[in-house]
C-alpha cells in the first residue's frame, strides 16, 4: 500500500498534549491502527518502539490494533502489558528505546480513550503532534512484535526510591486505575501497615472518577485515614501520573505544598537548585523555595511545559496543582506518581509531616475557576482585563496579579473553550476583595459570568 493509499487516525482525537476522544464514535480501532502506521513512519529507521496500556475496558483491543499498525509500519514493538504510564516510561528510558506509546485516557470518563507518545524519550506534543497524527505511514516489512517483561524491574527502581522511608500506617486509593498491580507489589516490600481501597483495576471506575486533584474523589480516601486513624493517605489518577495525598488529619495537601515538602528535602542536598512550578502553585510555595535554599521558578501551565521548563532551568524537581509531579533527580524527569509517592515516603523519613504542616502560612483560596470564553474571544478578553492593570504583574501564563491582599491569577485554558481563575489571599476579606477585583474586570470586557 502506497503512502497516498493509507489511512489516517481521526483528527478530531488531536489535542494540546495527547490524542484522546470517545471511543466507538471519534476513536475506533481503525484509528489505532492508523496511527500505529503514523508511529512507525516517524520513527523512521531507528524503530524499537514499548507500547503499554491502561486498565480501561477499551484498552485491550486499542493496543492490539495499534500494534497491527507498527508491525505493519516496520516496527519493532516491544509490548509491555497493562500498568500505569510511569511503567512505559520506564521501559523506553531503561531499554533505550527509540519511542513509546501508552494507550490510555488518563483520567477521562470511562467511555474515552486516547493514547501518549514518545520519540526517544521526549513526549510529543502541540504541533508535533499534530503533524504526527496527520502522517501518511507505508506499508514495510520486517516488523514484528514480542512481549517484554518490565514490572519486576519497574517495581525494584521505585522500591529503590522509597530507601529510608519510615513504618508508617498508610492508606491507599488508586481509583481502579492502572497503578492497582504495581502498588500492591509496592506494599508488600515497604515497612509499615497498608490499608488499600479500590485497588483492583477496573476500567468502569465504580468507586469514583479517576482524577485525585478533584477534592470529592479523595473522600473515601480522607473517611479510611480518619477513621482507621492512619498516618497518611495517598490516591493516584487512572494511569498514575498524577497524584494526591491527605495528612494524619484527613486533610488535603494540596499540590503545591506537596512540591514544597518534596523541595525542602530535596534542597539539602542540592543547595541553590531551581524548583519549577506553575503559574496557579499558592505564593506559600514560591515564597518558600528560597528560605529552603533553593530558586524558584514559575512556569505556564500544563504537564508538558512544566517538564520542558524544568529541563531549561536544569531544575531537579518540577509540578503544577494538577498533581504532575516531576524529578529529574536520580529519575527519568518524567511525571510518574509512583515514584513521587515513594520519594514522599523516604523524606517523611526526614521531615515531620504534622510539623510542615503547623508552620505553612495560612492562606485561602479558590478551586480553579473555569469560565466559559470561546476561544476567538480570549485574547480580547485577557487584553481588556490586562489595559489599567497596576501593580506586580506575571505575565508567564496569562495574567497573576500579586495585590497585598494575595493574588488573581487569569489564563487561557489551552483544551478549552474557557479562561480560567484562581484567587489566593491571607484572609477572607482580602479574598473576596480580589475577587471583586477580577470579577469586576472581567464584567467589563464583556464576559458574562
């Protein structure tokens, strides 16, 4: 089959970071294998390539499909099986791999799909990634296909990060997702007692969505720490790479804070580092860095960018409020939450949680406020919020305006057809001030909210 004659994935699956949609209507297995073909002319001679999958009940016959299209292509498919997405990573990192994809919706409903590639080991994204899905791949022989066994080897990496953690009693949630098997190898290795909730993977998600940085899906979660009194509870994403933790109280600790106990340890071996966060991280997070010997350093946005910031600055760790959380100390600079979990262990090991928490300045806050724009009208709105701004100004990803009372932040969602908000202050007074500020801006210029 010539390259005119070969088919192409359906464009509408192309997004800012990923290729996702509803599986059956915008994504068919027709499409992975298209893509498979796509893939593998990409990677052009050099063509080893993992391709893993997630628990979701579609993921099985999407992965079948897009191997059909790289052996087709020429390729060299190493398949690993089902696991979370840090597993891939870690299979085209440790193996040498020329690239890898991971079919998965991450924490999508349960009726989307999509899939998460890599050449070499950079994710291919934005226009790249467009281009890509858009290839016309021919038809080569010589590929094939053989499953190569990675979990035993994964497993021992994290164990090896998690060295020094103390027995503490904590309690898990992977929400059905596809961490469910890595974790419970995990546990039966680390010291302590482990209490797990929804740990068999099931890609219909029963007990709650997938997606830990939404406050109602970490209850369970915050009702099992309290209740059976543990010393911390630890949740992951439908394919572990975005995490979310509560205290002994049954608190949330959010992202941010997260980022910042992760850097105090982290800075005592690496004094004077970057720490990389997004432009929504609290100003407790920046403000902090710098008394823990480190320089921090905002960054728009979205899980890609914050990883590219991090390897500009040459920063060992990096995150963003959705729970991305990144080290590039000793570890593949990916966003594995596995791996995070297991670092927050082994510093627990050094850092009083309670105590961390006691002396973290309090502050208040909005969720993330999203704000129905559509997208031709985003830039007018941003601009006519921005004309008569006074005062410290970020314009990093959007507009974070720093008042004494706190901080707004306002941007332009990049999946959306939205603007998104966040407002922090010291007070509720000083919130709802700068919340009258913004909204009030907003109103101006037009936007009915």
């Amino acid at each position: 089959m010539s390259a005119r004659d070969a088919p192409l994935a359906n464009p509408r699956l192309i997004r800012s970071y990923d290729l996702r949609g509803q599986v059956g209507t915008d994504l068919t297995e027709a499409d992975a294998t298209a893509l498979g073909l796509s893939c593998a002319a990409a990677l052009q001679a050099e063509r080893r390539v993992a391709v893993g999958y997630d628990g979701r009940l579609s993921s099985p016959a999407l992965e079948s499909a897009l191997v059909d299209g790289l052996i087709a292509g020429g390729a060299q498919v190493e398949r690993i099986g089902r696991g979370p997405t840090g597993m891939l990573y870690h299979a085209v990192h440790s193996r040498s791999l020329h690239g890898g994809i991971m079919v998965t919706g991450s924490h999508n409903p349960p009726d989307q799909n999509g899939f998460k590639l890599l050449l070499g080991t950079e994710p291919v994204f934005g226009d790249a990634l467009a281009a890509l899905a858009r290839r016309r791949g021919e038809h080569h022989r010589g590929g094939k296909a053989r499953n190569v066994a990675v979990f035993d080897d994964y497993v021992a990496r994290l164990l090896a990060a998690a060295e020094g953690a103390p027995p503490l009693r904590i309690g898990w949630d992977p929400g059905n997702g596809a961490t469910g098997e890595v974790l419970a190898a995990l546990i039966e290795r680390l010291p302590g007692e482990h209490r797990t909730i929804n740990g068999a993977i099931d890609g219909r998600f029963p007990a709650h969505h997938p997606d830990p940085s939404v406050p109602e899906n970490l209850c369970q979660l915050q009702a099992l720490v309290r209740n059976e009194r543990l010393d911390l509870g630890i949740a992951f994403d439908g394919d572990g790479d975005r995490i979310g933790v509560v205290d002994g109280q049954g608190e949330i600790l959010w992202p941010d804070q997260l980022i910042l106990l992760l850097a105090e340890d982290l800075l005592r071996s690496h004094p004077g580092a970057p720490i990389v966060a997004d432009v929504k991280s609290s100003r407790v997070l920046f403000d902090g860095i710098a008394p823990a010997g480190g320089r921090p350093v905002m960054a728009p946005s979205g899980y890609v960018l914050i990883r590219a910031a991090m390897l500009r600055e040459g920063a060992p760790l990096a995150g963003e409020m959705s729970g991305h959380i990144f080290f590039a100390d000793r570890w593949t600079g990916t966003d594995d939450a596995l791996h995070v979990a297991m670092r927050l262990l082994a510093t627990l090991g050094r850092i009083d949680l309670a105590g961390f928490r006691a002396r973290l300045p309090r502050t208040v806050a909005t969720p993330e406020l999203r704000l129905a724009c559509p997208d031709a009208r985003k830039a007018d709105v941003l601009a006519a919020v921005e004309a008569g701004l006074e005062g410290e100004i970020d314009r990093t990803d959007g507009l974070r305006v720093t008042r004494a009372q706190g901080w707004w932040l306002l941007r332009a969602s990049g999946t959306e057809p939205k603007l998104t908000a966040r407002i922090e202050a010291w007070n509720d007074a000083g919130l709802e001030t700068l919340r009258a500020d913004l909204f009030g801006r907003l109103a101006k210029a037009g936007l009915q909210l």
